[in-house]
C-alpha cells in the first residue's frame, strides 16, 4: 500500500534528527545490555496472546478482574519458566502495561518480608512466595485510616496461653479497604495492625496472614473477603483492590515480622532500635515509583509527538523553516510554538524523571546496604527524599499525561490513542504510596531539623541540604541577587542551581521562623497543620532542586570519559542533552517564577530574560523532537496507540480501530426496534 501522507511526515521528520537515537537510547536505560533486556522480555509479553490487549477498551469491571488473574498466573510462570530476576518482573509489568492483582505479592509482599523479617521468617516465607505456592498481598489501609497509620483501628493482641496473635477488626471502619490482589487472588497478607499485649498498646507492627485455603481458596473462618468495586475512570479495573474484616481470628506469634521490633514467648516486647527502621519498603515503593513515572510521560510524550508531527491545520507560516516539511500543505501543528512550548518542556521532563529514578535507586540500594551493617546514617534523608520526591514526580507526570492528551486535539480524547488509558493507570499515583499533599511534610520536618543542625553544627548538613548554610548570615542572604546578566547566563548550570538553591534556603528558613514563632505566639498559638502548605511548598522547591541537579549531573557525566560506559553518550548527543537539561532547569523556574521574585532574587529584566531563553531552548529542539521520543524506546505494543505509532500512519490505524466497535457489528443498532422505532413513528409514517 502507498505510504501516507502521515507516514511521510513521520519518516521526513527523522531525518531531521541530528544525534544517532540508538545511543540516546542506550544512555537513558544505562547501556546497550539493558536496552536488549527490556526489549526481549516486552516482547515475550507481547507474543503471549494473554496480553492481547484488542479488547480491553470494552472490559467491565468483573470480566476485567478475571482477565487480571489469567494475565497474573502467566506472569508467574513467564517469571518461573525463564528465571528472571526482579528488574525483569518490573518490565514484564511495564510491557503489560495494567496493575494486575499480583503485582504487589512482588512489590511488596516479597519486599516487607524481606526487609522486616528475620532470617527463619524469611527462610519460611520467600521461598514458596517466589515460586507462587502463596501469593501476597499488603493491608495497610481501612475503611477510616490510610494516612494516619497510628490510629488504624485492625489490632493484635498477645494470647499468652496459646502463643497467638488475635487478629481483629475491631468496629465497622476497622475493615481493611483498597487492598490489591485482596479481593480475589491473594491467600496472604501483610497485614498493618495495633498491638497489644497485657492491655497495652505498642502501635503498628506487621503480619503475615494466612486469607485463603491453599486448597480450594475459600477465606478462612474468621475473615470476611471481597472486592471493593469498579474505580475512577475505570483505572485499575483488573485489580481486585479488596476489603477484609476479621472476626478475632488466630495467627502464631511468629507471623509478627521481629527483625526489628520483637515479642518474646512470655510477652516481653523489645522496641527496634531507630523508630524509623521500617521505612525502608516504603522506600523502595516511592523509588520505584519515580522510575515508572519517567515510563509513562515518556510514553505520552512519544505519542502526542508523533501525531502532532503528523497532524496538519491552518496554512499558517511559522518560524521554523518548513519549507520542505509543508510543500504547498496545511502546517504541521508540531511547528506552532504554543505547542512546542506546551510540549517539548515535557519531553525535557521526561529526561528528568530517568535521571532521578536512577539516583532514587542508588540512593535505596546504599541505604539498605547500610541498615544491613546496622548503620541508620541515611535514613531519614532517603525516607524525606523519596516522600518529596515521589509527591513531586507523580504530580505533574500526572499533569503531563493529562496535558498530552490536550495537546492531540480531538483524537486526544479517543481510547485508541492509548493515553486514556495511561491516565486512567498512573492518576491514583499521587494518592497511594502516601497521599502527595501529607507526604510532603516528611521533608519539611527533615529540612528543620537540618537547618537546626546548620546553626549548630554547620559542618555536619547533609549534602543535599548545604544550601541551608547560604542562610546563616540572614541579612548578607536577603541581599542576594541573581547574576544573570546576558541571556546565554542562563544556560550556565552554576547558575541554574544557584537559583534553585537561594530558593530552597529561604522558603526553610521562613518556614522555620513560622515555626517557631508559632509556638511562641501564645495568645494565636499555630499548630503543624497551619504550616502545612509551606510544607508542601518547600518539599515541592527541594525535589525541584534535586531533580535539576541529577539532570545536570547525568549530562556531565555523559560526556567525562571517567564515567562508566553505560552512563556515557557521543558528543552529538550530550549537545542535545545539554538543551534538554537547559529547559528543564529553566522552564521549572519559570512556572514556579513567584518564588524566585517574592524576595528580589531575580529582577524584571531577568524574568523576561528567562522567558525569552526558554522559547530559544524549545524553538532550537523542533528538529531533534521526534528523535528524544524515539529515544525513549517504547514499541508500538506497549504505546497501545493508533495516533503514537512508530511508522505514523495515524488516521488509517484510527479508522482501522474505530471498525473493532462491537457497536459496528451491525448495520441497525441494538434497541433500534425498542426505542427508536416507536419513538419514529409516533406521530405516523413520515415520507422521504
Ligand atoms: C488505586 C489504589 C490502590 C491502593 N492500594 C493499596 C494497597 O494495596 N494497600 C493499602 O494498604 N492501601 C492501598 N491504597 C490506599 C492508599 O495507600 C491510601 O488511600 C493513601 O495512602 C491515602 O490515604 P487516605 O485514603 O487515608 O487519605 P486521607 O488521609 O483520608 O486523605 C483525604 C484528604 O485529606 C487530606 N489530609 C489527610 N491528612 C491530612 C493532614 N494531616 N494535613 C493536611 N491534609 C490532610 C489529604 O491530602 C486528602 O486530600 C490504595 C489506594 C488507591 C487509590
């Protein structure tokens, strides 16, 4: 068949490209090895006709639920049949592109009893957990608590006699609620309760609860099971996200996870040594998840770059020189600059999110290696960072899905551009894994004890927060101003971060001040909470920060021959990179331009000056768009999209689509010979 005029566009645009896309590639998945890795294991998925994905636009609830368990048993035997480790698993979810009802037996179960149980509860549980002979689930939230751990109401209590835990909800909220994989597969939980022994309680612990019979899968007496329902957008809707009450049901002392706290046979409890060493799963969750975030803008971004590529309207002229793009065509809407400046600072964000995934993963690894030779130095950094910036990220990834979908016009809203999908996936992000407005108060209470240490051990903040020393000298730091002075001064990354950092220290140190002058203010006395949308901005401004620095840093290193082969790229490619890393840095200051304003760190001049260098940034990408899209890597099995595809045949494969209809079955619509035709031919015949 003849190309079409969309597949021309699409493959004219490449040409344009001025780095080589397989070594972007291999720079943004670390190397060459693991760009063949994720490739193989998507397409064994993509293969596997239980993923077929042709009918999933038209699954209710309770049909989409039983396809989640088809989709989860394969999983575990793909996983099982070619021994693959759990990176592999991870992209094995990401090819499948759906929460299933098992991903949390790998996500979290497997993890929780890893990091919190003893050697013997780990010898006893992993095993049959890893070869699927229990499968997992974790059961934290209820029906009336989710944030608010300390007053979950599911409480244990110590039965000496018997050496027991009774497990029990103890009123109607205490119900555990939102649970994935609770209500239909999973025969285990880790299960979050309040213990008490001899009358008092000691808080939350965790649990290893038997739910099911492994021989005919029926709850246990003494649990009440079940699913909680179809969810917003129709997200999810192959997770069986459960609820479950007990009824004083009885599990061995030893299914308490004792690595750090312990109860001993006659009772005695013994408190973990740091209060925070159970952190360290929720850790790994929030890093996880930043990682997934840079997946999925990515491939949003990948796909309204390609339609927009190939989308026309308007003759209208436009500054990039198109003249061999649009001969004697409607102009490509990729070359007006309202959606290039809407959509090449995503692009740039993307970028980001591989970055800092990268360095969230480090950071976990180190801690735990840590807490492993029992050294807790990291741990109340890695837990802020990962709250800060896991509230940060799922947030405008969130917004980005939603903003490509606007970007693609009409078409953005259809189901076969694979993006209402993905929104409907990724948007309960910035609520589970901690709520993203509460989460944010983690790295405000860690940024005040650091400014508490700044003034008075200056010597020992942490490196992440050394740009509180910048705000000892409180009136040499009001004074402060920037030093831009042409507008090339931007894309100098000193003083990108100089920016960032001046930023940070002055909304701790107001916060700080607010805090204390709160608590002295005794006839308006504040509390935490009326500080909280000061928390919130500061760990938005932190993650910020962070996220610029990492870009910079992985640019850099991308081009020093000391650095590892796989975190390195060819010249052409890191002098795109640098003007990814130049708009990312810059387009996060100007929409956050208030904050670098409200104290005089920047001038008029100089806000006009940023403007003006973020629209040369996105103007000098036109060119290379389609390219860092490619980049990313995402075949068209996992894309899901008629208007993404990699060859751009956009409007055939959206025809193609629209014809799969159940509706288009038949020439006359069901409920024609109910409703229509009666209501026709009420007032009698009518003659054409
Ligand atoms: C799709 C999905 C899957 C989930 N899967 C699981 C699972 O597998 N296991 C599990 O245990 N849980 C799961 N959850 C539950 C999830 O972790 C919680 O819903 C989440 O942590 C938020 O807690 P919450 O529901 O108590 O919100 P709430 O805390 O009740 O939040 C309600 C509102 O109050 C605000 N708020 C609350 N406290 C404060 C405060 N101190 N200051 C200011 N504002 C505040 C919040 O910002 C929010 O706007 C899932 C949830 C979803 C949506």
């Amino acid at each position: 068949m003849a190309e079409s005029q969309n597949m021309k566009d699409l493959a004219h645009a490449r040409t344009k490209v001025s780095f080589d896309i397989k070594d972007m590639t291999n720079f943004l998945h670390g190397g060459e090895a693991n760009v063949e890795q994720r490739r193989y294991i998507i397409d064994l998925i993509a293969k596997d006709p239980v993923f077929n994905k042709d009918d999933w636009g038209w699954l209710n609830h309770t049909d989409a639920v039983k396809r989640g368990i088809a989709m989860s048993t394969r999983l575990a035997e793909i996983k099982m049949e070619h021994d693959l480790n759990d990176l592999d698993f991870a992209t094995m979810m990401e090819a499948i592109d759906d929460t299933l009802p098992i991903v949390l037996h790998n996500g979290a179960f497997i993890p929780v009893i890893t990091s919190q149980g003893t050697e013997e509860q780990i010898e006893k549980w992993i095993p049959p957990a890893e070869k699927f002979q229990i499968i997992g689930c974790y059961a934290q939230t209820e029906l009336g608590h989710g944030s608010n751990l300390s007053q979950l109401e599911t409480t244990a209590t110590f039965v000496k006699e018997t050496d027991e835990w009774e497990i029990n909800s103890t009123s109607f909220t205490a119900a555990k609620w939102w649970i994935g994989g609770l209500g239909a597969l999973c025969t285990h939980a880790v299960v979050q309760a309040r213990i008490f022994i001899e009358g008092k309680d000691y808080g939350a612990h965790v649990f290893v609860v038997p739910l099911r019979s492994l021989d005919d899968h029926r709850p246990f007496p003494g649990i009440e099971i079940g699913d909680i329902g179809p969810k917003a957008y129709n997200g999810f809707n192959k997770m069986d996200n459960g609820f479950a009450r007990f009824n004083k049901y009885r599990i061995p002392r030893d299914n308490m996870l004792m690595r750090f706290s312990k109860v001993s046979r006659e009772g005695v409890y013994t408190k973990p040594p740091h209060s925070k060493l159970a952190y360290g799963s929720m850790v790994l969750l929030r890093s996880v998840l930043i990682k997934q975030m840079a997946l999925y803008l990515s491939r949003a971004v990948t796909v309204s770059t390609r339609y927009l590529t190939v989308r026309r309207q308007f003759n209208n002229p436009t500054s990039r020189n198109d003249s061999d793009l649009n001969p004697g065509l409607e102009t490509q809407v990729i070359n007006y600059p309202m959606v290039q400046n809407r959509l090449f600072p995503m692009i740039a964000q993307s970028y980001a999110l591989f970055a800092a995934g990268s360095v969230m993963m480090e950071m976990y690894i180190g801690l735990m290696t840590g807490l492993s030779s029992g050294n807790i130095a990291a741990l109340a950094e890695v837990h802020a960072m990962s709250s800060a910036l896991k509230s940060y990220c799922t947030t405008f990834a969130v917004a980005g899905v939603e903003e490509s979908r606007k970007l693609m016009g009409g078409h953005g809203f259809s189901y076969f551009t694979g993006i209402a999908h993905l929104f409907a996936s990724t948007v309960p992000s910035n609520t589970y894994e901690g709520d993203n407005y509460v989460l944010t108060q983690q790295m405000a209470r860690y940024l005040l004890k650091e400014v508490k240490t700044a003034r008075t051990e200056p010597e020992k903040v942490t490196p992440y927060s050394k740009y509180l020393l910048l705000g000892l000298n409180r009136s040499a730091f009001s004074r402060t101003t920037c030093s831009v002075a042409q507008p090339d001064d931007w894309l100098n990354p000193a003083v990108q971060l100089a920016a960032f950092e001046h930023r940070c220290a002055r909304l701790a140190y107001e916060l700080s001040d607010a805090v204390e002058q709160g608590g002295l203010d005794t006839a308006n006395p504040k509390t935490w909470s009326d500080h909280n949308i000061e928390c919130y901005r500061i760990s938005h401004a932190h993650a910020q920060y962070v996220m610029v620095l990492w870009l910079i840093q992985a640019v850099r290193d991308a081009h020093n021959p000391e650095t590892d082969v796989e975190r390195r790229a060819e010249p052409a490619s890191v002098k795109v990179l640098e003007r990814i890393s130049n708009l990312h840095a810059l387009h996060t200051i100007q929409t956050n331009l208030a904050d670098f304003v409200e104290d005089g760190y920047f001038s008029p001049a100089q806000c006009q000056s940023l403007r003006a260098q973020v629209k040369a940034i996105v103007a000098s990408l036109a060119d290379d768009a389609v390219g860092l899209v490619d980049a990313f890597d995402h075949p068209d099995f996992l894309l899901n999209s008629a208007l993404g595809a990699s060859d751009g045949d956009a409007y055939k494969r959206l025809w193609d689509k629209a014809q799969s209809e159940p509706l288009n079955r038949r020439q006359v619509c069901d409920g024609y010979e109910e409703y229509i035709r009666p209501l026709l031919k009420k007032h009698g015949e009518f003659k054409l």
